[in-house]
C-alpha cells in the first residue's frame, strides 16, 4: 500500500492498513497514539477513541480529521470539518465533511486510489511506509486484497504459497494398523462360562469377650465446703528451704536407735511426725535470706515482661503530601484515598483502610468509585478506576492528558485531578 506525500503541518499517521489525517495543533504524544491504535487493527474505532479521550465527549471539542481504512475488498473512509477525499474507483467520487455535525463516513468498494490535494500544496511525492509525518497533501494506493494477515503457523518443510493463492493445509498421516501374524490352526472356541460355585460357609468361630477390667477406685468427692488435703501444699513444702530434707518419723526411729547404740550417753530425741535437718553450713552462716527466694513483686515483672505482645503493625511511614478537594475537605495521603460518588476499597493491606471520599455528582458525570489515590514509596500514583467519562490531570505547563483506565499515572504537588462536574482535587505538599 505505498503512499506518497508532500511536506506540511498536518500530523499523518500511515500504517499498512491506511491513513489517518490529523488537525495542525494535534500534540505528538495524540498523532502517536493514533498510529499505534491503527497499527493493532483498532481501525476507525480507535481513532475515534483517541480523539474523544483527547478532547472530551463534546463533539464541538472533536477536531477535524480524515481516515481511509482498507477493510476486506473496500475501502472505509470518515471525514470531519474541512478536509476533502478524492477517491477513484468505477466513478470518481468526492466525501467532505463541510456541513455535518458529526462527520461523513462511507464504505466504497474496488477503491484504486485516495487523494488530499488541497489547491495550494504541492504534488506528493515523497514515499513513506509506517511511521508519522507532516504533510500537506497525500496519495494513497489500497491494495486490492486488503491488508495481508501472516498465517499463525506454518507446517515444517512446507513450500511458501505463491501470492493470490491460499496456503496448502497439510492431509493427516493414515495410521498403519500392526499386522496379525496368520496361524493355519483354528481358533480355539470359547469354552462356555460356568457359574460360580457359590463359595462354602465360612466355619464359625466363637469369640470370647475379654473380661472387663475391674473398675479402679474412685475417690470420693469432698465434701461441700471442705479442702482437698491432696491439693494443698505442706509447710513445708512452701518454707523450707532447697538444702532441707524431710525424714519421716519410721526412718528417723531407726535413726535414733542406731545413734543410741554408738553412743548411749546421747539423749534420745522425741518421735515426731515430720523431722526437718539441716544439710549445708550452720544456720548462722546462712543468714535472715538463702538466695533463693523470689519476692512477689519480681515474679510479676518477669511473668509481665514475657508476656508483652508484638506490635500489630510496623510504624506508618511520613505522608509524601495531601489533597485538598474542591468541595473543600483535605485528607492526608497517608494511606491509599478513593474519591467518587458512593466510593468503596476493593483492595486492603493489612491493617491499612483506606480514606473514602464521597462527592456530589447532579448530573453523574462521576463513577462510584471514581479515582484512587496510592502512595507508593515516595510517590503518589493516580488510577482512574474504569469510569464512565474519564478523569482529566491538569498539570501546569502541560496539555490537559486523559488518564488511561486502570494504568498508575505518577502525580507531583500542584497537579489538579478533574473528576467531572465541577469537582477537582488538586495534590499539596506538607509545609
């Protein structure tokens, strides 16, 4: 599909399937993006997508343009404003958009060539391919079959088909059946199948349940207001100290006697139910404390500070600004905010809820859930959650840019976020 041009100020954007003339005040980044859209097969669809999203849904706000795209055999051509296409098919024909409110759009068969030729631009002659160019004027030939679609695969060793002609679709293999080796004797005949013999009754055996053990002794249960002795610690399991052992009065009998028979002149000692000795130095060496024991108030503050709990959340990072709505209030970006008409999260981190911001929207220009605003490190990134109208960034310097549904746009302090009737959000930075 060559096309030819001469030097101009209209962005032209040229892709194998057709053209696309734009307005002379068209930004790059636009003329760009249109190519980009021609050259997915988007077609005049995407052209028309791009320039709505560029200018807003007003059609006063479209400027003019002139596509020509090869569809199937035909050729479809759309024109708006100023701009005039000559096409030369069985009749020479003329589409203009002077005059309409929207723009012209036809479908013309067997086209051989489309021109823009304005009475004071010079012949086209300069050829281009795929790319975007200034022109003032222009020639484009369509091919006759329409853009060519490479075919997804191509058998192995397979001849390329020639051009006009379709590409052979390889037959299936036949499947060769394993041959059966022939044998001269006969095939034995199924012998009849016999019924089971019902399988013998299995011998009974007889079971003899174990003997049930003995139930083991229960104790009785306390009386109601009496202490279980069993649960209750002895004095001397409670004062005594670690060094100290416990006789019981049968040992300390037999004890008794055998001190007795060494020494006779030693007085017996009174049998008592318990008897403490002392084992280690002399009390006097000991002292008013052993060493062992731990006061009330130093086991409280061990048991307290084993049981301290962890942090539920490691500390919230400084906010990298805010954003101070139209309407007048002013939340801190500290955390993920969603402005919109009835705003609602669909994600949360953590403990990290995010600020819901609800604005008024009398003629619905706004979604839902309109925009959300994430931090990001140091960053603050701008999504435009799928709305219906679109959201608008307004950055000084810079033309008005459409946020691209659903894809992270990074914004600075001073840029204004316009969602649409009357309500705007512009980003501060913390004084």
């Amino acid at each position: 599909m060559p096309v030819h041009y001469s030097p101009g100020t209209h962005p032209v954007a040229v892709t194998p399937q057709g053209v696309a003339v734009l307005a002379e005040d068209t930004s790059p980044a636009l003329a760009a993006r249109i190519h980009a859209l021609l050259a997915d097969g988007r077609g005049l669809g995407g052209v028309l997508e791009a320039l709505t999203g560029a200018y807003g849904t007003s059609l006063s706000a479209v400027p003019p343009f002139a596509v020509a795209l090869a569809e199937s055999g035909a050729v479809r051509l759309a024109v708006r404003g100023a701009f005039v296409l000559d096409v030369t098919a069985g009749a020479a024909e003329r589409v203009s958009g002077e005059g309409v409110t929207t723009w012209t759009e036809r479908v013309i068969s067997d086209v051989s060539r489309v021109e823009l030729t304005p009475a004071d631009s010079a012949p086209p002659e300069l050829p281009v391919a795929d790319g975007v160019v200034l022109a003032a004027s222009l020639t484009w030939v369509p091919s006759a079959d329409g853009p060519q679609v490479a075919p997804a695969a191509v058998a192995a060793g397979a001849p390329e088909p020639e051009p006009g002609e379709e590409a052979p679709v390889p037959e299936p293999e036949p499947v060769q059946e394993a041959p059966v080796p022939e044998s001269d004797e006969p095939e034995p005949e199924p012998a009849p199948e016999r019924p089971a013999a019902a399988s013998a009754p299995a011998p009974r055996v007889a079971v003899v349940p174990p003997p049930a053990p003995k139930p083991e002794p229960v104790a009785p249960a306390p009386l109601p207001g009496l202490i279980d002795s069993a649960a209750v610690l002895s004095v001397a399991d409670t004062l005594l100290p670690a060094e100290s052992t416990l006789i019981p009065a049968a040992e300390h009998e037999e004890e008794r006697a055998t001190d007795a028979v060494a020494s006779e002149a030693e007085p017996a000692e009174p049998v008592d139910a318990t008897v403490v000795r002392e084992v280690g130095p002399p009390p006097a060496m000991l002292g008013d404390h052993d060493g062992e024991t731990i006061s009330v108030a130093e086991a409280r503050a061990m048991r307290t500070g084993d049981s301290v709990p962890p942090p539920l959340a490691p500390p919230r990072p400084p906010a990298p600004g805010r954003v101070r709505m139209s309407t007048g209030p002013v939340i801190l970006l500290d955390r993920t905010v969603v402005i919109g008409r009835r705003p609602r999260s669909t994600r949360v981190s953590g403990t990290d809820l995010p600020h819901l911001v609800a604005v008024d929207s009398p003629q619905q220009d706004i979604s839902r859930s309109h925009v959300e605003l994430r931090v990001e490190g140091d960053s603050i990134v701008a999504t435009d959650l799928h709305t219906t109208n679109g959201t608008t960034l307004l950055r000084s310097g810079v033309d008005p840019m459409r946020l691209h549904p659903g894809e992270g746009t990074v914004v600075v302090p001073g840029d204004v976020i316009d969602l649409g009737d009357g309500i705007t959000a512009t980003i501060e930075d913390i004084a």
